[in-house]
C-alpha cells in the first residue's frame, strides 16, 4: 500500500517560515519525481516546487528565491522549506510522487495559513 503523509503545516506570520515533510512509504522512493503542489481556496491545484531522481529542481515563478525543495533518499521523504511566506501562500499543500512509467500519487494535504 502505497502512502504519502505530510506533515509541517500551520499558522504563521506573513514574513516567517515552515519546513513541510512528505514520508513515502510501499513506493521505490529513489525512483520517483517528488513534487509540492498547493491548492489555494476557490483556485485550482498548481505545482510550487518539485524535485527529480536525479535531483533537478524546479519552482513556480511565485515562490523561487522563497522555498527550497529537497529530498532524502535513505529516509524515503521531501521537505519543503518554505521561507517570507505570504498570505498569498496560504493553501493546502499536497506531496506528490510520479513515476516516468504512469504511477502517481497523492498525499493528503497539510494546510498552510498566513496571517497579514
């Protein structure tokens, strides 16, 4: 059985920071394109960061200079640290893992609020 469980989320202060964890478990981890996507309220899912096998990273135009995508192999996760957040930030954010051959998968969401 294969699950993604974030975790990290809460209330901050617009200007502070978050570090958000993903912990994949029942999937060859190392293998996997590991990405951070968002869903703001009464907006669609979009992608914020996310990470290949090999390490190439890749961020929405929103949050580069802001929040760091990485990931640790040997511990089967992907941290997003997330730094001057903004209310604009504030979402649900979902851990993804894609496989080149078609599997895909989702967490189940942590949420993330700004306060101004």
């Amino acid at each position: 059985q294969v699950r993604l469980v974030e975790s990290g989320g809460g209330l901050v202060q617009a200007g502070g920071s978050l570090r958000l964890s993903c912990v994949a478990s029942g999937i060859t981890f190392s293998l996997y394109r590991m990405g951070w996507y968002r869903r703001a309220p009464g907006k669609q899912r979009e992608l914020v960061a996310a990470i290949t096998s090999g390490g190439t990273r890749n961020y929405a135009d929103s949050v580069k200079g802001r929040i760091t995508i990485s990931r640790d192999n040997a511990k089967n996760t992907v941290y997003l640290q997330m730094n001057s957040l903004k209310p604009e930030d504030t979402a649900v954010y979902y851990c993804n893992a894609d496989a080149s051959y078609g599997s895909n998968y989702w967490g189940q969401g942590t949420q993330v609020t700004v306060s101004s």
